[in-house]
C-alpha cells in the first residue's frame, strides 16, 4: 500500500498537508499560525480545512474568544488508522513493531495483514516458544505482543511474565473470547475476541500511546 497516495486520495490538495501535520503530535493543540507553518501552506487557507475535518468528526475545536485551536478527535472510528499512516509516512523505522502470538495460524495471518496494512511492522508466532524466540531475536525492537490468552503448553498470562522477566518495559495485549479475562500488569490491555478491525486498531493505538513502566520507574 502507498500510504501518501491513501492520505491523497481520502483528502485531496493541501488538506492532507494539514492532517499529516496534525497527526505528527496528537497530543497538542495547534492554533492556525502554527498549523500553517507545520503544513507549508498559507494562514488564511488553513481554517476551511479545519472546519471541513471537523465537521467530519476528524478533528475537535477549542475555542476562547478569537483563539482557536485544533486537536486530533481520538472519538474518531479511523483515528488509529490515520495516525499509523502519517507514522509511518514520517517515522524512518517505518512505525512500531508489533509480535502478534497466536495458535490459529488464519487468526494471526489476519491479524498480522491488518496490522501491516496500517503501517506497523509485524511479526507472527504460532507458540509461546517461537515468540519467545522472536522477542530475543529482536530484542529492544518490539513495541508491543498482542497474544492469546489459551494456547498449549504455556498460556498467554504465563507467556506475559516470561516476557517480563527478560524486558520489564514490554507492553502486552492479550486476546481471548472469554470477556472476563483482566489483565496482570499496568501495561497490560485486553481485547475481546471476535473482535473487528476497527477495535483491533483502536486498542493497539492505546497501548502503543502508554508509556513503558521503566520509562515511568525513571522518571520518579
């Protein structure tokens, strides 16, 4: 996929120049000066972009007096998509890796494909051992394991704490279709099983948005 010819197409002319700049840094609230400047495109041609992303639901307004600022709306259902494209776009490591571990070998392929398709790097493991595996092969380069939680010989919550103990930093996602499952760690995320592109998506954007607990233990 040519993800500038996706972000061209979904919004022609210099509208994409505006949110690729937006979705550069989430986070903040840009004012119009700033967003023009960020963009490479002229003041008074920024506003009739906004206001046409928010109406969309892509964008929120906040606004005191003759201030206003623009923000990213995280309600959006495509928000994870459109901030994996512009990551990818901008990022020279291509965007964040991701180890997907599960034992239906369809489910993974899936799941990986999509998390691809979104601009992530992806690896893919059937068993604990082979993401056991992967994860010291690439160690220092996982930015997330998204595995399954009942899989053979090692479940996923004990795979978690192996994974723990070689990286104390490493976030996990579990999956599984039982919805009562809770998670073990403050990382730690879940992801009821079936569950849509969309869902899929948007929990990988949250947990990739969390700091790791060692950035958190040295900042104390």
């Amino acid at each position: 996929m040519d993800e500038s010819r996706t972000l061209e197409a979904l919004f022609p002319g210099s509208r994409h120049n505006v949110l690729a700049a937006l979705f550069a840094e989430p986070h903040r609230w840009w004012t119009l000066d700033e967003l023009a400047g960020r963009a490479g495109v002229r003041p008074g041609a920024v506003l009739p972009q906004l206001l046409r992303l928010r109406k969309s639901g892509i964008v929120r307004e906040d606004r005191n007096g003759a201030c206003r600022r623009f923000q990213p709306d995280r309600a959006c259902p495509i928000f994870a998509e459109l901030q994996a494209i512009v990551t990818k776009l901008t990022s020279a490591s291509g965007g964040e890796t991701i180890l997907v571990v599960e034992d239906t070998a369809a489910t993974a392929q899936i799941t990986r494909i999509l998390l691809e398709s979104w601009g992530y790097s992806a690896l893919e493991a059937h068993t604990p051992s082979d993401a056991l595996n992967l994860f010291d092969a690439h160690a220092g380069e996982i930015h997330l394991v998204l595995t399954d939680v009942t899989m053979p010989r090692m479940s996923g919550i004990e795979l978690a704490h192996e994974l723990r103990r070689r990286d104390p930093g490493v976030r996990i996602m579990f999956m599984s279709g039982d919805h009562d499952h809770e998670s073990a760690g403050p990382d730690e995320f879940f992801l009821a099983k079936p569950f849509n592109p969309a869902g899929l998506s948007q929990m990988v954007r949250k947990a990739l948005d969390c700091a790791p607990v060692r950035k958190r233990i040295n900042a104390r």
